[in-house]
C-alpha cells in the first residue's frame, strides 16, 4: 500500500479533493491543514490529518516525526499542493505579500523536500509539484502569482534531474476556494490602473469557468501512480490551449488575447488623454 503525504488539504480546496482520490485507490493518506484549520472535513472518512505550516521549518520537521511515528521510514509520494495567490497589478505591488505568498508557494516546497527527502530516497518516491498555468502566460494582475509559480516550475525541473522520478502537474483552472482570500482586494486610490477599477473589482470576484477539482485530482492521482510518472502533467481548463500556444506560438500572443480580456484598451484610451 503506497503511502502519500498532501500538503495544503483545507476543506473545499485540491488538497481535499486529492487526499480523496488517493484514499479511493487505496493508498495511506496523511493530509496537512494549518493549525488554524477543521480537520473534520477528512478525519470524519478515515484520513489522517495532520497540521502543518510550510514556512516554518519547525512545524515540517514536526510533520515529519509524526509522519515517521505512523508510516515508518519510508515515503511513496510527496504532493507539494499547499498554495496561495496575491492579484494586483505588477506597478502597485505591495512587497511584503509577495514576500508571504513566495514564502509558500515556492520556499514551501524546497523546505518540504529539504526535510522529507531521505524518506522519499528510500522508497524510490515521486515529488508532485501543483504548478500553474501562470507560471507560463502572462496573466494579467497575476505577476506575483505568476513568478512564484513559474519559480516553482523551474525548481521542479531541476530537481527532477538531480533526483528522478518526479512528476510536476500544471493546472489550469480549477474549481476551488484559493481566490476568496482575494475578492475583496481594490486598487490603491491613486494607482494608473484608477481607471479599470470596475473591471479590476469584478475579475477578483469572478467565478472562472473552471474544472471540477475531483476531476482534477482524479488524473493527478492517476498519473502519480504510474511506474514512470511524467516529467510534466498538464491537466484542468485552459491547459491543454496554454500548452499549444507556448509551444508553437510567438511570445506576444498573450498580448494579443489578454489585452481584450483585461481592458487595456481602455486604459490606453485615458492614459492618452492624462497627463503623466
């Protein structure tokens, strides 16, 4: 029975979903939330649920004697899912939740792998890398989100070379509650963006038209379960089009799609008539 160990397992998230998936094709689930968080979402099915912060060195190396105390010396498969995302725009940036957002999007991962990977060796394990889309288009509002995703994906690669296998899932979107920390950002008064305030209040509020994340989370399991996971999974709305573009189209395209999408034309049209 391979073990699996899930960061980032909040109710109504991925980590949900995936813990789920593995539990039903009959692996040992150990599932992380913040201490802060319900567990009753999957102890409640019979899923061991842990606490765990990923920026704190302190809190992994706890997770671990806990993690060895149940399953022993020997790890099958790490998913580093824990995330979560800042938007704004590029020029109105504020560094210190950037600074957070890095601090678990990427350095939560690499300390994750710095403390479970004797465990992982031992068992000949598999790493699952959650990426992101945004890690390759130029999402707009998205900058930080994106960097830290794309930082994410060129780690991974390189760490799926000193230490096979490892498999990195790039996600489209997918239905979960990552954005509801998001939904009441605004612009700062006196941004250049002041213009697309409308727009800019609307986009953190959307409901993106997204992938079921069980769905989701069912190829994930099933493609980390394989012998040889690929290098590279690329799964969820819009992955496969993102996938394409940047593979065979040229760089600007994104500017091409996404300045109708984000109404830069407009912010064209009033920078033109502002005096800067």
């Amino acid at each position: 029975m391979r073990s699996v160990l899930i960061t980032g397992c909040g109710k109504g998230g991925i980590g949900e979903a995936l813990a789920l998936q593995y539990q039903a094709r009959g692996c040992t689930v150990l599932a992380t939330v913040l201490p802060w968080e319900s567990k009753d979402h999957l102890s409640s099915v019979g899923i061991t649920c842990l606490e765990l912060d990923v920026t704190k060195d302190e809190s992994i190396r706890a997770l671990r004697k806990a993690v060895e105390e149940k399953i022993g010396d020997r790890l099958d498969i790490l998913v580093n899912n824990a995330g979560i995302c800042y938007t704004m725009t590029a020029i109105d940036t504020d560094i210190q939740e950037v600074q957070k957002m890095f601090d678990v999007n990427l350095f939560g991962p690499i300390r994750m792998v710095n403390i479970f990977h004797s465990l992982l060796i031992q068992a000949k394990g598999c790493i699952v890398n959650i990426g992101s889309v945004g890690g390759i288009v130029p999402y707009t509002y998205g900058s930080s989100y994106n960097a830290s995703k794309a930082a994410l994906h060129h780690w991974g690669n390189t760490l799926r070379v000193e230490m096979s296998p490892l498999g990195s899932i790039i996600s489209g979107n997918i239905g979960t509650n990552i954005l509801s920390r998001d939904a009441s950002r605004t612009l700062p008064p006196d941004s250049f963006y002041a213009p697309l305030k409308k727009e800019f209040e609307a986009h953190v509020q959307r409901v993106p038209n997204t992938t079921d994340r069980m769905v989701y989370a069912r190829s994930v399991v099933q493609q980390s379960l394989r012998t040889c996971p690929p290098a590279w999974h690329w799964v969820g709305n819009t992955s496969t089009i993102v996938w394409f573009m940047d593979n065979f189209a040229f760089r600007t395209v994104w500017d091409y799609v996404l300045w109708p999408v984000f109404h830069m034309g407009k912010l064209k049209s009033t920078m033109k008539s502002r005096s800067i």
